[in-house]
C-alpha cells in the first residue's frame, strides 16, 4: 500500500508572508486595473451605441422643411438633403425653395416685395420664411418639437 505523505506544511516566517501578501496585492491593483479598463471599455461601447441612435435619429426623424399654402401641406423635405423645389402658384407665380448646407432659403420668386427672398437663409423653427403674395410659408420643423407639443398637450 502506498502511504501518503503529506507535504510539510511551509514555514510561515515573515518575511515570505509580506512578500506573498505584496503578490496578492498586485494582483488585487491588477484586477483593480482590469475593471477600470473594461468599464472605460464598456462605457465607449454604449457612448458608441447612443451615438449611433442620436445619428440614426437625426437621419430619419431631422429637421424637416415644410412648405404650406392656406395651411395646405404642400411638401416635406429633409433639412439634411441638399436640393432645389420649384412650387408654382396659379398661371405664372412661383416660389424656388433651395435647402443647401442644413438651411433654407427663397432663391428666386414671382412675387413683387420679394420679402421671402430678403429674408435669406435660416434653419430655426421659430423663424418661418413667408410669401404673403403667393400665400407660401416655409416652416423648419422638429421632431422634438412635436414631441413637447404631445406632452404639454
Ligand atoms: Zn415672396
């Protein structure tokens, strides 16, 4: 039969219990320092992740141009989406509307005081470009707008 001998236990003497008390603390630092790496990492994961939501969201549900006659919508348009409309009115009135760079303006127009031309470029909600002569507003919308709307309402 085989006997069993049991290792004798190691000699505790001091100085192998500070250095091995030293080894766990390192590698309590270690562990210490591995999970403040994967929270940074965890943290740029789901800045990532809002990033890409906050982005996605502004590309679908951006700023948007709206274009009314006699509170009629005529046309909705993306702010983030550079083109030029036409929207003629009655036999030989028209007004040009462009959206260039995030902004609107009124280029070009039939009507005689030309205001919605002076009126140059904006991207603000609260700042509506009007043609009195040819009933036009061109309104900026936002999603969040309608969303406060819906609450307060
Ligand atoms: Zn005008």
């Amino acid at each position: 039969m085989p006997v069993r001998v049991r290792p004798p236990a190691p000699e505790r003497e001091p100085m192998t219990t500070s250095v091995l008390f030293l080894t766990l603390y390192d590698l309590v630092i270690l562990m210490k320092k591995q999970r403040f790496w994967i929270f940074i990492l965890v943290f740029l994961i789901a800045l990532a992740v809002v990033a890409q939501i906050f982005i996605a969201r502004n590309q679908t549900e951006g700023d948007k141009v709206c274009i009314y006659r006699d509170n009629t919508l005529l046309y909705c348009l993306p702010l983030n989406q550079d083109t030029t409309i036409t929207i003629p009115y009655g036999e030989d009135n028209f007004n040009t509307v462009e959206i260039k760079d995030g902004m609107v303006s009124v280029t070009d127009a039939s009507c005689p005081d030309h205001i919605c031309i002076h009126h140059g470029a904006t991207n603000e909600t609260a700042d509506p470009i009007i043609c009195l002569p040819n009933h036009l507003i061109i309104q900026v919308e936002r999603e969040e707008d309608s969303n406060l709307d819906g609450v307060s309402s």
